[in-house]
DNA sequence: TGTAAGGCCTGACGTAACGTAAGAGTCAAC
DNA sequence: GTTGACTCTTACGTTACGTCAGGCCTTACA
C-alpha cells in the first residue's frame, strides 16, 4: 500500500506519512528502488496506535520512544490509550457543562465565578507524565522515599553529593559523557539502597518531573535539576537498552 | 486581575496572554504607566470564548476575525460552539469505539478492516468552514445555483470573464488592489442577480471551500481559484466593514 | 523609609509538526 | 510509445507559543 492510499485511510496527509519516515517514527515495510514507500498491515497497526497517542496528546518524540521500548507490550498499551481517551472525554464533558452554564449566565438565568467560566480548560497535565505517573505511581515514590528515610548520614552525605555534582553538570546535554557518566553513578547509589531495573530508572526519572514532591526537593539542589536529571536517566536507559 | 492570576485561571500561560494582546486578540482593560496588563471581568468572559474555539480547532486569526465581526452574538456564538463541542465529543466517542474494537482484535475475538481501524480519526473537516456551511448552509448554495440557471448568455458570459479575470491575477494577493478591484466587480454582478450584504459575500467566500460543488466549478478556471476568491472576499467584506 | 522578594515587562531566539511548492523520476493504463 | 496520475526529495514557510535574559515595578515587612 502506497502513500496515497494510506493517507485516504487513515486520515493523515502524504506529507506526514513522509515525516514519519524521516523522523524514525513509522517506517514503511519497503522502500522500493525508485524510493517508492510501501506500506504493510503492520504498519497500519502501528499507524493506528501512533495516532491515538497523538490525539491523546503526545509529542511525536515520546510517542517514538514509547514504541521502542523492548517492553512495549501492544495490548497494553492499548488499554492505557483506552484509559487516556477517557480522561479526555470526560474533560470535554466538562467543557461542555460549561458552556452550558455560560450560556444560561447570558439569558440571566444564573451567575457564574470566575473559577466556574474556565472549569474544562485544565490543559496542563502532560499525558507522557500522567501515563509514567499511572505506570509507576505512588509506590515507587513512597518506596524510594522510605528507602531514603532510613539512610545513615553517610549515604545521606553521599546522595547530596550526587545530587551536587548533577546540579554542575546540568548546563550539559543530558547526553553528553559527563552528565551519563555521573547519572551512572546516581543509578548505581539507587542500586545499593534497593533494586531499579534499567526501566524503573527511567520510570522514576518521569517521576521526578510528574510528582511535585520530588521535583520540589531536587531542583532545591539547583534550577531545572529534576528536568535534567529526568532526561539524563532517560537517556542512560536507552543507551544501556 | 494580573497576568500571573488570569493564567492560574484560565489555564494558559503568561507568555500565551502576551501573545494574544501582541495579535491584537485579547488587548486588557488597562496598560500601566508601568506597562502592565490589567483585565477586567469582561476581558475574562472574551478569554473564555476564544479558548472555546481554540478547543475546538479554529486557528487564533480566525478567531480574531469571528470576534471582530460587527455581527459578532455573544450568545448565538456560545450556541454554537457548543454544537461544534458536541460534534467533537462524537468524534470521541468513535475513537474509543474504535480502540475498544481494535483491543478484541489484538484478543483475536473480532477482525477488523482497514476502514474500521481508522474509524474516528478524520480530522480533516475544517471547523471554520463547517461553522459557514452552518451558517450559510445549503440554502446560499441552492439560491446562487438558482439564480445563475436563470442566466442569459449575456450574464452567463459577464461572469465566466470575471471568472477569468479572477483566474488571472490569482497569483497576487487577495488584498491587492488589482485583486479587491475585481472580486468588487464580482460583488456588484452578485448583487445584479440577487441581494448579497457584505456578511453574505463573505460566507459565500467560505461556501466555495467548504462545498465540493462550487470548489470543484470555480477551479475549472484556474487552480486554486476558490481559495484565492474566498480569500480575497473576506478581504473585501473586512475593508467594507 | 528602606529593603527584599516576587511579579512584571520587552525583546528575541528556538521549537514542533507539519503545509506548500518546485522540479524531476516512476508507474499503470491505453 | 504516450499521457496523466503518482511519487520522490529538497527546502522554505507557518503557527503558537516556550524559554531565557536583563531590567523595571509592586507589595509586604522591619
């Protein structure tokens, strides 16, 4: 199946089809001689499950990386999509029930505070986040946070230091040697205090800029600490990975 | 209210609130001495309304232009943005059908065809032309076909020049002088043939995008000439105004 | 009254996700 | 072989902000 006819099926432009190829995102089962991009089944399916998390409200980046995790696991990941749409619809409810009662305060029926005129329009929660926050939740929070209330005042010593060491390194890409090279170290610490796998690293990398408690106490250690170190532990995962 | 209350409020961000008073989209009540915006409860309500028809897909211009219409009803436009709600919330709805199917497939209890795999995702119809052909509807479609059947030859031929002419200077701005001269010899031959105020003339401008029938006539002439003309009859009907 | 912290401003560069267009090669039907 | 539709790559442009820097303004408290 060829560009034009994916695209009258599923509802994406040619040009997008193209971008997803050059981006690493869908690419085409064959590319023939003539550079001809031929779709298969699976690539719909693939498509398909790109576009919801598109709809849902992922940057086409993390849709990628999602994808590409060795324990994406399809069935899964459509019953979150499930879950996300949901939330969505119930969002939009709300808008709706707003609208509703806007239109009733302009009749004089009702009257309306301010906080009431813009119930619906919440559009801050990121789903990449929510989605790591329903994944790992709580419990990897509390757990780590447990695990840290039990610390000696030499671990204490040793993860502040860590944490300071990050806080220098920040201005780096979260790629660079250096930075990997000592959010190494942080994954090694977390090892010694309990047992992350490569996964749950980056899941509680997500954590950090998902849960307000954390990002609270790690960007003390330095402004936009929580975002780097979030990105830095993604990037360690996915090259060990 | 100041700009860090207004975003908590509404949801949008600071920078958001500077870009639309930059646009000309939401100006505050009142600028400082200092330089800063002040909004006032109306200026909510009016943030209120363009987050609506953000929401639901119209791009800030449009808004602009729906917000600055002469015409514009408070009222029958909450009417209708929350049909065009509606409309989305269906469009949910086919989404997680969709998806609801597409998890019992992956469980092998139903198949599934392309088509259906891709059920809910048409996002092609563009709101602001859905709203004219609301507005508009069928019956300026049917009015103008109408009254061009009952043609004579001379009249028929009088608008297949404009038509030409039209084709040949598409290549120039709609707001040019060549081009608004000539889209306002269109509005006069209209205006021979039927009663078209300006608002009209505009929607009739939207009609030859939003229907295949008069899209597909028009371009006969020269590609693209529907958009062109709707175009340049927006532009004509915003200088009249 | 002075101070400090938080708030606000403007200017400006960067980003994501394509849309649009041009020029040229490919494919399929007649 | 021809023609029209399809496809490619390249590349620039668009929209709606996000981010950041440097500096001014406001408010609460000592």
């Amino acid at each position: 199946m060829r560009v034009k006819e994916v695209a009258a099926l599923s509802g994406v432009s040619v040009r997008t089809l193209h971008h997803y190829d050059e981006i690493g995102l869908l690419k085409p089962a064959v590319t023939t001689e003539a550079g001809y991009r031929i779709y298969s089944d699976g690539n719909l399916s693939e498509l398909q499950q790109i576009l919801y998390y598109r709809a849902i409200g992922f940057s086409l980046k993390q849709i990628k990386e999602i994808l590409r995790n060795p324990s994406f696991n399809r069935l899964e990941a459509l019953e979150s999509q499930r879950q996300m749409l949901h939330r969505k619809r119930t969002q939009l409810d709300d808008m709706i029930k707003t609208i509703e009662r806007t239109i009733k305060e302009g009749k004089g029926e009702v009257t309306m505070s301010h906080e009431e005129r813009f119930k619906g329009f919440d559009f801050s929660g990121n789903p990449y986040e929510q989605e790591a926050k329903d994944r790992w939740g709580e419990e990897i929070v509390d757990e780590t946070t447990k695990k840290m209330n039990q610390f000696g005042s030499e671990n204490q010593e040793k993860m502040n230091e860590i944490y300071r060491r990050l806080a220098e390194v920040r201005h780096l890409p979260a790629d660079s040697e250096e930075a990997q090279a000592t959010i190494g170290e942080w994954y090694q610490f977390l090892n010694t205090i309990g047992t992350y796998s490569l996964d749950a690293f980056a899941g509680l990398g997500e954590m950090y800029m998902a849960d307000e408690r954390f990002k609270t106490n790690i960007d003390q250690f330095g402004q936009g600490l929580a975002c780097f170190m979030r990105d830095a532990m993604k990037e360690f995962t996915q090259t060990k990975n």
